[in-house]
C-alpha cells in the first residue's frame, strides 16, 4: 500500500479500506442500484451499505 501511495498525490494515511469506503459511496451517488452495490461488494443486508456507506456524500 505504502509503495502504491507513493505514486500518488495522498498525504493522509490510507488504506485498502478506505478505498473500499470511497468507491461503495461514489456508486451510491452514482445511481449504482443497491443490490448490484450488494452483490459487487459481497453484502447480505441492505442496512449495512445503506447505514454506514450513504452518510458520506452531500447528495
């Protein structure tokens, strides 16, 4: 992770799952429909990716 961060413009710490975080968030405010949300990150439960990745984005 440290070699790959080197690459780029990121000075604040980062990690795997962080970007995990981004992404899910930017599909939600893509328009990305939940369940293909769901099934590409490997959730069973709706509340999940809605409770904790939906707060992130002002839409």
């Amino acid at each position: 992770m440290n070699r790959i961060l080197k690459r780029t413009s990121i000075t604040k710490k980062a990690t795997p799952h962080i970007f995990r975080h981004t992404h899910i968030s930017m599909l939600i405010e893509a328009g990305v429909d939940l369940p293909t949300i769901m099934a590409r990150v490997g959730h069973d439960d709706a509340k999940t990716t809605l409770k904790i990745y939906t707060h992130v984005t002002k839409k």
